[in-house]
C-alpha cells in the first residue's frame, strides 16, 4: 500500500515506524528537514520537504497514486486542508485526520461529502479521555480494550507480590471465578518478553497478564483478582485541558471528583461546565494543596497537563503522599516503561493510544479494531471472517485447522452479542469478529491475507 503521512512528529513517526516494517511505501511529509533526515536514517521510507497542505508538495510525496494519506501535522487546519487538496486534486481513496479542536468536532458536518472530505476523524483527546476512564472504572487494570463494539475487552494486569494470581498456573486463574465465567489468558509479558501461555504455566510477580472476557464479566473478574482492595471514589484530576475537563464531565456522576488547574481563567470555564465536581485553582504538585485536599485519602490520582515533567513530577509526589494509583500522560514513548517501574502506576502514551486508532483503519483484510500492546511490542486485532468456505480460509474451519503464522493467537470469537473463547474445536461462521494476538507484528501482512476475500481458496 502506498500511504502518505504528513507530519513527523512524535505520531507521525511511530506510524511511519510501525508501518514501514509491513512492506507499505511510505513517504513523509514535514518542514523540518533535521527531523526527516533522522527518520530516513532510521526507516525505509521517503522523505519530502515542504508544507503538507500545498498541492506541488504533495505532487511531489506522490499523491497521484497514493491509496492513502495520514494527515498528523500539529495543526488541525493543515491536516484538514490537506485532505481537502487529496480529495480534489488528486482523489485519493482514503483520507485519514488527525484534528484536535472541540471547535471544529462539535460540528460533524463539517467533515461529510465534498464540504471537508475526511474519511476517518481521529481525535487524540477523545482517545485519550476515554482510555484513562477506563483504567479508572477497572481499578488494578493496566489497559482496558474494547472489542466488537465493547461486547468483549482484553484487559491486563500486573502480577503483584502476594496477590490473587502470583505463584498460581493459568488453570487455577479460570477455577477461582464464578462458574459461568469464561475467560482465556491470551499472553503474558514477563521481563519486557511475550509468552504464549497454556494452562499449566505459572504466573509469577512482575508479569503482565492479558486476559480476555465479556465485557459485563470484567468487573466479577478484577474483583476476584484485587478483592483485598476497596473500589475507587475519590478522584483527583491534574489539569484542565481537553482531557482533564472531559475526563471530570463523565466521571462525576459516579465519582467524587477535584480538578486541579493552574489558570484561574480555564478554572472558572470548567467550573461553569460542571455540574458535580469540586475545580480547584493551584498547581498540581504544590504539596500543600495536595495535603489539603487529602490527597493520602484519594484512589486515584491523574496528571494530565501539557507538560510530561509536570505530570511525572506530581504522579510521583501524589503517590509518595499516600495516593492508592496514580495515573500519569507522558508524551514521550520512551519514558512510559521506566516510569512503570518507578513509583507510577501507569504511564498512558497518547501516542500509543492514537496510533492504535489510525493502525485500525490502515490494515487490510477487513480488520475493524487493532489495539497496541506494550508499547508497541505487540498488537491485538479484531478482523471479521467475511465469505464462506470456499472463499475464505477461515469460514467453515475449526481454530485447529487455520494455518497461523509463527506468533499469532486466536483468543476468542465474537458471535452477535456472544463472547466465545477460542478453544481448538470452535468452528467459525460468516461474520464472525476474531480476536487475535500477534506477537511478532512482522506477521501482520499473513494475518491481512487469513482474513482477505477471495474467488475461492480451496
């Protein structure tokens, strides 16, 4: 696939990162010619000077036989102009953007026919948002992922000194839940290094354990896993951004929620917008504030400004004060892991958690949801087995007989509103939604072809 992507900033060059690695032709478009240089020497893709938006820019990047352009500049009128350009000019097939302004997302319409042709509106804020409620609503929960629209979720969890899971093989996992329970251990990390795990493997403290469930059976899992622990009701949110403003709008009518801004301005703007929550004026990692507003007594504690020192600094002063988990933004990939491994709780990459989102629509095979894994190390994906048995290599078969490459798992299939764990003997029907797990993304382009249509495969 040939595929365009404008901007090489912190999203744009993990994308290109992540899909140059799958035999796509990929050129990038920037106007910082350092920042090109760097990804040329790094990557196997081109790379071209110039503003994303101009037409002999984009002539240049080779838009005229483009099958997609990635819009991810750090302006929204650049990207949408962009894809107004693709469109127009050059009519390419799919065109992908990332736009950040509520101004512009509060008005869909915008975005439909020829008025702004963008295919795929991609949102970091809203992503982002709804990524860090998640690990808010699963206390324990280190990622949360979403499945068929929700009706299943991958979650993962940390094996802790002492827990419910350390010391225990994957069978006994499954025999500590109530009986009509069924979940499947799809991997475990142990030391930054994946495991594909049957049921006699053991956890031990420091892995990270991903299990799949029906949705509705999350909550009875993570409560038989962390029941030594009290659910999360008061919460403090560090900072007033999109996110943080957002964040507090859908947690407060479950949740006893402080926001924390530093400008009296963007305070008083949140505070007429809430309805429940307590918006507080201050820094987050003033120590004082924190005492006062009890931070030893808060479950959850989220630094979400602009600024990844600011939220490490204060994640780390919440959590020595007392704070039960503390969630921290940090924007720069590389300090997410170190920051685990410190006295943060978890780290959420923005990036990560976007670039999730823009891989979903990028893969081929009728793939409808692709979720990153530990930073990128792995991917979880949802494709649906569309054809039947001569035209598909899945539909008809039993789990057993579909020729996976090295790498790659079929967790669980989603049938209607029906969660089926993938044991061997489950035979697939037309479509079905597959949840697999890929451990080696160099695999990513046999699982596209499993899952392409064809005349007949017999």
């Amino acid at each position: 696939m040939k595929i365009m992507i404008l901007g090489a900033g912190q999203v744009g060059s993990s994308v290109a990162s992540s899909l140059s690695r799958e035999e796509n032709d990929i050129t990038v478009v920037d106007t910082n010619a350092e920042r090109l240089s760097e990804l040329q020497d790094k990557l196997d893709i081109r790379g071209v000077l110039g503003n994303a938006s101009h037409p002999t820019v984009l002539t240049r990047a080779g838009a005229e036989d483009a099958d997609m352009v990635v819009a991810l500049t750090n302006s929204d009128e650049i990207n949408m102009v962009a894809c107004q350009v693709c469109y127009t000019i050059f009519h390419t097939p799919t065109k992908i953007a990332r736009v950040r302004a509520a101004e512009y997302l509060n008005y869909p319409e915008l975005f439909s026919g020829e008025h702004c042709p963008v295919d795929v509106l991609i949102s970091p804020e809203k992503l982002v948002t709804e990524h860090v409620q998640r690990l808010i609503e699963y206390p324990g929960a280190l990622q949360v992922l979403d499945f068929a629209q929700g009706r299943a979720q991958v979650v993962a969890v940390a094996v802790v000194d002492g827990g419910a899971l350390e010391g225990h093989a994957v069978s006994d996992f499954r025999r500590m839940l109530p009986g009509e329970i069924d979940i499947r251990v799809a991997a475990i990390f142990r030391e930054e290094k994946a495991l594909v795990p049957d049921s006699t493997t053991v956890m031990l403290s420091g892995d990270v354990v991903f299990f799949l469930a029906a949705r509705g059976d999350i909550p009875a899992v993570m409560t038989e896993i962390r029941k030594l622990e009290k659910p999360a009701r008061r919460v403090i949110l560090a900072g007033g951004g999109n996110i943080g403003a957002n964040l507090a709008a859908v947690l407060e009518d479950r949740y006893n929620v402080k926001l924390v801004e530093r400008s009296p301005e963007r305070a008083e703007w949140i505070a007429e917008r809430l309805e429940k929550s307590i918006v507080l004026v201050g820094d987050c990692s003033d120590e004082d504030l924190l005492r006062e507003e009890n931070i030893d007594q808060t479950d959850v504690f989220c630094a979400l400004t602009n600024e990844d020192e600011a939220n490490v600094l204060s994640a780390m002063l919440a959590k020595r004060m007392g704070a039960r988990k503390v969630i921290s933004l940090v924007n720069r990939a590389a300090y997410v892991e170190m920051m685990e491994a410190g006295a943060i709780d978890i780290a959420v990459s923005p990036q990560q958690v976007t670039i999730g989102a823009l891989l979903t629509h990028v893969r081929r095979g009728h793939m409808v949801r692709v979720h990153s894994l530990r930073q990128g190390a792995a991917e979880a994906i949802e494709a649906v087995a569309h054809g039947d048995s001569r035209s598909s290599r899945v539909v008809g078969r039993a789990v057993e007989e579909i020729p996976l490459p090295p790498d790659v798992t079929i967790v669980g299939i989603v049938r209607g509103d029906d969660l089926i764990i993938a044991h061997h003997d489950a035979v697939f029907e037309p479509e079905d939604h597959v949840i697999l797990l890929v451990l080696d993304k160099s695999r990513i382009p046999e699982v596209e072809s499993l899952f392409q249509v064809g005349v007949t495969f017999l």
